[in-house]
C-alpha cells in the first residue's frame, strides 16, 4: 500500500531553475488521475495546478507538493482536488477556481473522507483540513484576468463538467494553455471547451487512440434499451458518478423518455442544487430544471422502496463501490426482466467490473450472482483521440504536453499524430523536471 507520508515522499528538486519554465509531475503525469503538477520559472514564480489522489483500491496519492502560495484547482473531480486539504492546511496555499467547483469541493472531500475512513485508507489529512480549505478558496469566473507576479491568468470554460476550467496563463516570454479535463462536444449539462491560441498546450489525453462513437447514435441505442426493458415489464438500474453523469443521464431520459417514471438516488442530488445555484455554468438551465422537477428525487428509507416500482432508477455510485446502487441491485437481481445500463468506465476491482466480468457483485460482503443482462453506454466528457487532436492544431500549439493518461495504450497513438501534425511532444513522467520550449526540451 502506497502511504502518503508528509516529509518523506516528496519528489521536487531543491533546486529552483535555473532557466525558462520548468514543469514536474508530482503525480498524474504517466496515469489517469492523481494529478498534481508544479510550474515555476527561473524568477521563482511558482504554481501548483491541481492536487488530487486516485480512487483506486488502494487509492494512489501523488508526491508531497513543495510550498506554495497559490495553487488552481480545474475542477470538482477528486482525482484533481482529493490532496488540497492537505496543501492548505500545511502550506497556507490559497485555492483558486470557479464558484461552482469551490461549492461541490466540500462535498467532494467530506466524501472522499468517508470512504477512506470506511475502506480504512489512509488519508493524509483530516476533517478539520476541509474547514481550512474551505477558506482558502478565492473564486474567479470564466475569463476573468488576474496577475500571479507577471503571469497572467485567466479561466476558461473545459466542457467536462459544470464549474471545470482551463487555465490559460501569459507570461511575459511564453504562452501556457492547461487543460484539465476537457472536452469540446456539448453534452447535456455544459457547452464544449474552445480552443484559445497558445505556445505550449498541457493537454488531458485520458482518450488517446479511442474515438467516441458519436453522441446522437449513442443517445439511441441508449433511449431504445431502456424502452425495451420497459416494456418487456422489466426496470432499470443506471448507476451514475454524482458530478456530472448522473445529471446528463435525467436530462437525456426526460428529453427522450418523458412518460417514463425515474427516481433518482445519491450524491448527484445534492449535487444537482449546487449547479443550480450557478446557472451561468450551465447550457440549457431550463432544460435541466425541468429535467430535475419532473424525476422523483429519494430520500429516506420509504422513498427507497417506492423506488423500486419505478421504470428507471439512476444512482450512485457510478461504479457499484457501495452507495445505493447496491442496494437497488440487491433487490433488483431476483428478476432477470431488469437489467443494469452502465454509462460510465468501470476500473479494475470494483462492483461495476466484476459484475460485466464475472456476473458477480460483492454485496454486503457476500459474493452474490447477478444474472441480469447488462450493457455499456459510452457518455464519456473527455475528448476522444479526434477531438484532442482538432483541439491542440485549433490552439496552433508550439508544444504540447501530454498527461492524465495511461502512457502504454492511450498516449503512443496520440503521441504519433500529434507529431506528424508538426507539434512537439512532451510525454512527463512523475518525479521527474522537464523544461518547456523547444531550445529546452531538445537539449535536455
Ligand atoms: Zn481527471
Ligand atoms: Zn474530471
């Protein structure tokens, strides 16, 4: 087990550069999620761009952040902001990042505690650090300037989900373009991300050599499994990730399949609230608000079981590791008309994986058979390997940096296009320093 251990893991050089722009890893350089990257130039300007953790089992932590002052968080995912508890309460760093990410990031952590608590993970921090992250955050909104020293810096909408920022940076030699998770197609919830034009692009490549099938044909085959359940008398059960999924799949239903009666369970409800409380962040705010008023939304025990009676329940959590999805499932298994729609990645060693593997889900600690049908739908906001590729020839980016992704499948076919369109690319590696621009990168 990887145990993160303030003092001892770090792995930022002493050093300060000596020249141009130096990045480092801490973590999600070579991986999906855990991200924590360091920038800092030669005149000691230094921000730490994201601070999350992988919720895998066991969690993964990136290296021990060095000090710093400021540090913006992208958005409200905990692989991106899961270790900032940490940072303010031991360096006293200032948050920085959309009102709606600085809302949900309270949830996100309190959960986050939750289940290390319950899982018996270790957690670098605790409850008391989410009070003094809370404080720590200072808000901006999309395309708002402020200075860091002399760099410039600006959000910018990512798509992905509601309230998740790019971060655009103008020094005084050299344009910096972040993009944190992103993706350039609408989906339900949010509009796509648009290029901005930039010297080296940071760029997310989670989809590298997978393209997404496209959304309209997707949206259909979806909207006609849940029909043909329905009406073989059968119910549905979608789990859902709270932040963004499950939103995006009651707007789909409402849109495609008004008659039908969906209940709605989990995190994503209280989540649901707080994007309302930023309509500015959201596409379609009254689509989404109709969308909400007209599923029952559950609470409590009684509501759980009238649940049960309805055409579709939509839950968390997304990957069948506990939350009421488990729940649901253990009641909904003893009839094999019902089936289990997943709409999301499903990692090694959860629920969700066993079930499409083995036809088996550990329930309440006993191994259990589910002998439903099931079906995966692909309603991913990442950009797909096209969308990357458009994106980074849209930024007509010097350099691109290629991270949050896996770098033996995804990032190698990424890699060769974004070569042979003329873009010089950086493959980062945890732990390890690079230089940014060319006379840079070349001689390293
Ligand atoms: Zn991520
Ligand atoms: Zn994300």
């Amino acid at each position: 087990m990887v145990f993160y251990s303030p003092g001892r893991t770090s792995s930022y050089p002493e050093q300060p550069p000596t020249k141009g722009y130096r990045y480092h890893y801490l973590g999600g350089g070579n991986e999906v999620g855990n991200v924590g990257v360091v920038l800092e130039d030669h005149k000691q300007t230094r921000l730490l761009l994201d601070y999350g953790l992988a919720p895998t089992t066991p969690p993964r932590y990136p290296s021990e952040a060095p000090v710093v002052r400021d540090a913006v968080i992208t958005h409200s995912h905990v692989d991106h902001l899961g270790m900032a508890p940490w940072l303010c309460a031991n360096h006293r760093t200032r948050l920085h990042g959309t009102a709606l990410t600085a809302e949900i990031s309270e949830l996100m952590w309190y959960d986050c505690h939750k289940v290390s608590s319950i899982e018996k993970y270790p957690l670098a921090w605790d409850k008391r650090d989410i009070d003094t992250a809370l404080e720590s955050w200072n808000i901006h909104r999309y395309k708002e300037e402020w200075m860091h020293n002399d760099w410039k810096l600006e959000l910018h909408r990512a798509g992905h989900i509601p309230g998740a920022a790019m971060l655009n940076i103008e020094t005084p030699e050299r344009k910096i373009l972040f993009s944190g998770d992103f993706d350039t197609r609408d989906s339900p919830l949010t509009k796509g991300a648009e290029p901005i034009k930039t010297d080296t692009l940071f760029l997310e490549g989670t989809y590298g050599g997978r393209e997404h099938p496209p959304l309209q044909e997707e949206e259909l085959r979806f909207i006609n499994h849940v029909q043909r359940v329905v009406d073989r008398g059968g119910k549905i059960l979608i789990p859902a990730f709270a932040n963004g999924r499950t939103q995006d799949i009651v707007m789909r239903l409402h849109k495609h399949l008004p008659h039908l009666d969906v209940h709605v369970d989990g995190m994503g409800k209280k989540i649901a609230k707080m994007q309302m409380n930023h309509p500015e962040m959201i596409r379609d705010i009254h689509a989404f608000k109709n969308a909400w008023s007209w599923c029952r939304r559950v609470s409590g025990k009684s509501d759980r079981k009238k649940a049960l009676d309805a055409d579709v329940i939509v839950s968390t959590s997304g990957m069948m590791q506990g939350g009421p999805a488990i729940w649901y499932l253990n009641r909904l298994r003893h009839d094999t008309s019902n089936a289990v729609l997943f709409t999301g990645y499903q990692a090694e060693k959860t629920g969700g994986r066993k079930l499409q593997t083995e036809g088996k889900v550990n329930i309440f600690g006993n191994e259990t058979e589910i002998p439903l049908e099931w079906e995966s739908y692909s309603f991913s906001t990442h950009a797909g390997h096209k969308e990357i590729v458009d994106f980074a020839a849209a930024c007509d980016a010097e350099e691109v940096v290629i991270y949050h992704t896996d770098p033996n499948t995804a990032r190698p076919p990424l890699v060769e296009t974004l070569e042979k369109n003329g873009h010089v690319v950086h493959t980062p590696v945890n732990g390890i320093s690079e230089y940014l621009g060319e006379e840079y990168s070349r001689s390293n």
